[in-house]
C-alpha cells in the first residue's frame, strides 16, 4: 500500500474527486489507480470533512473551541454554585438560632 499524499491539484485523469466529482482546491492522492477509473482523489474542501464526521473525528480547531466552551461552562457553573452557597447563607438561619428565636417569645414592635 502507498501512502496517500496532499496534492493542490489532480494531475492524473480523471483529474476529480472521486465522491462528489469536483476538480478544484487540494486533494488526497490515494494512489489508487485503475486502468478504467484513472487515479481516485478525494477533495479536501468538502468531501475529507464529511469523511471524518462520519468516522467521529473532530478537526482540531473544532476541538479546542469546544474545550474553551467547556472550560467557560465550568467556570459559569462554579460562579453560580458560589452564588448559590452566599445566597444561602444568607438566608438559612442556623437551628441553634431558631431555637433561641424561637425562646425569645414574641416579637413586640
Ligand atoms: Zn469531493
């Protein structure tokens, strides 16, 4: 098996992509050559993504935007969960409290 390469152009016939049949912007070099077919490329632009999403695979760029957006997510959720805590402990009065509230009696204005 040959190891396929990056071409900017096809230079063999059929010179195209051998999914979406285009002829334009970089291509894969599979290497592969039939005698009725020609060399098989396949584009870049359009048909190298659609490849790799099939397959699962996330592009970097892509990757690192998503770990940006989970790091943020992660910092919004701590921000919240202290919010939560200082809102709590403002408003939940210890039972300790309650009780000498409670023994106090009745407030008289
Ligand atoms: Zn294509």
């Amino acid at each position: 098996m040959m190891t396929p390469a990056i071409l900017e152009v096809a230079p063999l016939p059929p010179g195209t992509c051998m999914i979406c049949g285009c002829n334009s912007g970089p291509m894969i070099d599979t290497m592969v050559q039939y005698d009725i077919y020609g060399r098989q490329y396949i584009c870049l632009q359009r048909c190298v993504p659609m490849l790799a999403e099939l397959t699962g695979y996330v592009a970097p760029a892509a990757l690192e935007e998503l770990q940006a957006t989970c790091d943020r997510l992660q910092t919004d959720v701590a921000e919240l969960g202290d919010a939560l805590v200082a809102e709590k402990d403002n408003k939940v009065v210890s039972l300790e409290d309650f009780r000498k509230f409670a023994k106090s009696g009745p407030v008289t204005v």
